[in-house]
C-alpha cells in the first residue's frame, strides 16, 4: 500500500509541476501580449514534452507565421531523415577529348557539381579555395595533363534552372545572404567589394573586389552615412546573369571594416576560371575561356560530358555542413538541402520542388501539410508561413532519432538555452529545447508585426522562455 500512495503521491505531484508549468508560461505569454511592443502583433507559442510529444503549453499554436530562420531547423531535420548524417556531396573533375603523349589535353575539363554548398568554403580545412584547387591541379597533373587545348567548364549538373526561391525580395539578391542556389557552388557563392568613403553625404567609390571579378562592372550610387548609422550597402544585380552589379544605401563614416559582401551571379563560371587562372600559374596551358553551364546555354551550345575522371572532391558530412548552417544561420546551405532532398525524394532541383518535397515527407509522419505555406528552405522569404506546433512537432520528432546530438550541437546558444532564432523585417522567433526539472521540452516561439527594436522583443520573450528553466 506504502509503494501505490508513493506512485499516487508521485503521479500528482508531477501533474501539478506540470500545471505550474503551464500556469507560469500562460502568466508571462499574456504579459507579453498585452506589451505595447506587440499592440498590433500575433504570437504563437508551442511547447511539447521533447520525449513524449505531449502538449505542455500552447497559445495560438495552429496560426500561421513568419518564421524567419527558425524554419532552418525544419530543413536541418528533414534532410538528416532523407540524407542521414554521414551523407557527402560529390564534386566529379574530369575531361573530354583525349591526351597525346606530350601530354596536351585535346579536349575540356569538366567539374560536375552535385550542390555541396561547401566547395571553396572557409569554413572547412578541406574545403578551402586554395585546398580544393590544388586537389584538381594535382589530379590534373597526375594525369599527364601539361597542356589543354580547350577550356574550363562549371557544370550546374541537375541544379540548371530557377536559382533563387519565389518570394525572396530584390532587395536580398545580389546580397552574400541572398546567393541563389548552383549545382557547382564556389566559396559560398559570394566575394567581397571594397569601398572607398568620403565625408558625409558623398560619393562612395569601388576600391576592388576579393577575389578579382573583372568580369563584372560596378555602379556605385552608394553615399557616406552619418556616424553609428552602420552599413545600409546593398548590391544590386539587375538580370540573374547581369555583368553589372549596382550598389545603393548608404555606409556610415566609421565604419571600420569598409567592405560589403555580394553574391556571385554564376559561381559555377567563377569557379572555372579560378582553376583555369591556377593551371596557368603553374604552367599549364589553358587555350580556351572559362564557361559554366549558363554561359554556354546563352550562345545555345550544349554542356559536354566528361568521358574520363580525375578525382571526385567530397564535402563534409552532412552533420558539419547543418552545424555551420544552424550556427551561423546561412540560408545557401539550407536552400542548398533542401534542393538536394528534393532530388532524393525524385523531385526536381527545384526551390519549389523542394518545398512540396519536405510538405509530403511531413504529411506522411502525421503533420498537415497545408501548416506549412513556405516558399523556401531557409526563412528568408517574407511570405513563409508555418505555425509552431507544426515546429515543435518537428523538433519533438527529431529528439527520437540517433543523430538528435548532431542537430542538438548544431543549434545556437541564446539566453542560455540551445535554440535557433529568426529574424526578419517586423518578425522575430525563437524554436529549440531546454529541461525543465529533468523533463526535456521542445519549443516555438514566434512574434510577427512587433514595433520598436528588435532588442526589446527579444529581451521580452526571453521573459516568456525563462519560464522553461
């Protein structure tokens, strides 16, 4: 009888926490409702038991909502359950035509990309430019390859058609963090602009770029900024393979760092000619100009295939590209995913493919696809809608697996708690795990329309999370 009135005792008391819980979370919720921040804003807020899936708080969880980069972490989870963790991207070098006894190369190089997000990337020892060049120089060189009487070609593989996701802004694309995606990425498919400021209210001026794109033309309309007034740059691309970036806003007078960062418009045609540059530093003779698959489709000539390989280039797998993703919250690897996820799947390399890819592998697990209105993998889009429960349901679903402790270390540490956070124009969310009292929880929190600065929502809905630890 002792044992039963310990379980009975036991059970209560768990259910009251729980009800403390679920009292203290409705308390804060509400506070922050009433908030003069969120006067004319909606808000959701979903909390799960992260083992069980039990619902342990909820205030508006079906309403659909701007996510901003919390929508990564569905994408993150979607692709260890498509791709598995160890999963590697596959970058083919190889050639056409043939190599005579004095080693000229009739013929072209070809790099067939796959859409590893990662090539040339600093994030990587082995992804590196300089490594990964020098991979394909030595292949090149271990082939007997001293002299190519042809060209360097980027080849996008599958990924050959619209690059940049619908709803993104034009504002955002000729941004480093508005880089569509490629088949055959290079160095995150963005370079650096260096600019030369005045005094206040003047004229800026190109210094350079890094690396060179002299294949590219620049327009400044940029004017100095006032002090404290931070870098409010942006590049312009007028066509999605225009040689004329534009670039407008202003860029404050103490601002140290004096440069801003682009997207490239054809990373696969930049690649190319980084090889095609380094072959001719190294004594190699390149007799024709770098191409990529968009450059040759405008003069209507087809993409060759490569007959003969040189080396295959791996990535990382795919639990390191997720955690960069998630840390460092960069929408090419997430687009990148979710394009790749929509090939598994037999679907096109597509944003929208994808997109329809990730909302029928979630209608199978139970979840109604028509909460989840996104228009991409990455939250950047103004027009994604997705609702927390859909979220947290999602991130429950991840807690089951035994990759969980990759995507967990992937996640960013804000106030102390291991989530994500999203932010664009008017939205800011927040979606991740935290224990309370032993009892692991998983959460989405989202504020969309707020007024005033992004510091103070923030800092009010920590107020609302703090209930969880």
């Amino acid at each position: 009888m002792s044992s039963v009135a310990l379980l009975v005792l036991l059970t209560i008391g768990g259910q009251l926490q729980a009800q403390t819980l679920q009292q203290k979370l409705q308390t804060a919720f509400n506070k922050l409702q009433q908030d003069s921040q969120c006067k004319y804003a909606t808000l959701s807020l979903t909390v799960l038991d992260a083992k069980t899936g039990e619902q342990v708080f909820a205030a508006n969880p079906d309403m659909g909502l701007a996510p901003g980069s919390t929508l990564k972490t569905v994408t993150s989870i979607t692709s260890f359950f498509v791709l598995g963790k160890d999963f590697q991207f596959e970058t083919q070098v190889g050639y056409t035509g043939a190599i005579d006894s004095k080693g000229t190369l009739t013929g072209d190089i070809i790099i067939k990309g796959s859409g590893d997000p990662t090539l040339g990337s600093w994030r990587y020892a082995t992804t590196k430019e300089a490594y990964i060049l020098n991979t394909m120089v030595m292949a090149i060189k271990k082939a007997g390859i001293k002299k190519i009487n042809g060209k360097i070609i980027g080849d996008d593989g599958q990924f050959n058609h619209q690059s940049i996701p619908d709803g993104w802004i034009w504002q955002d694309l000729g941004t480093y963090y508005g880089a569509g995606i490629a088949g055959l990425c290079w160095r995150e498919n963005q370079f650096d602009i260096k600019l030369s400021t005045g005094s206040v209210g003047q004229p800026i001026t190109v210094a350079g770029t890094v690396p060179d794109t002299y294949y590219l033309q620049y327009k400044s309309e940029l004017t100095t900024g006032a002090s404290k007034t931070g870098d409010q740059a942006y590049p312009y691309l007028p066509g999605f393979n225009s040689k004329t970036m534009y670039l407008r806003g202003t860029y404050a007078i103490d601002q140290t760092k004096k440069t801003i960062s682009a997207a490239i418009p054809d990373p696969a045609y930049d690649a190319a000619l980084r090889l095609s540059d380094t072959l001719k530093k190294m004594g190699i003779a390149v007799g024709g100009e770098p191409a990529s698959s968009l450059s040759l489709k405008e003069k209507s000539l087809v993409m060759p295939a490569a007959s003969n390989s040189l080396t295959v280039i791996k990535s990382p797998e795919l639990s390191k590209i997720v955690y960069w993703l998630n840390q460092k919250s960069v929408n090419l690897y997430a687009e990148q995913l979710l394009a790749t996820v929509s090939v598994k799947l037999g679907k096109g390399a597509v944003t929208s493919d994808g997109v329809d890819a990730v909302k029928d592998f979630w209608e199978a697990k139970g979840i109604d696809h028509r909460s989840m209105n996104i228009y991409d993998g990455s939250g950047l889009s103004p027009e994604d809608r997705i609702t927390s429960s859909t979220i947290a349901h999602i991130l429950q679903a991840a807690h089951q697996e035994k990759w969980f402790g990759d995507f967990y270390e992937s996640l960013p540490v804000y106030n102390d708690m291991k989530m994500k956070s999203g932010s664009i124009s008017g939205v800011q969310a927040y979606a991740g795990f935290q224990t309370n009292n032993g009892r692991e929880l998983c959460f989405s929190i989202m504020v969309n329309n707020y007024n005033g600065p992004g510091s103070g929502i923030r800092e009010k809905m920590f107020r609302v999370l703090n209930e969880m630890k």
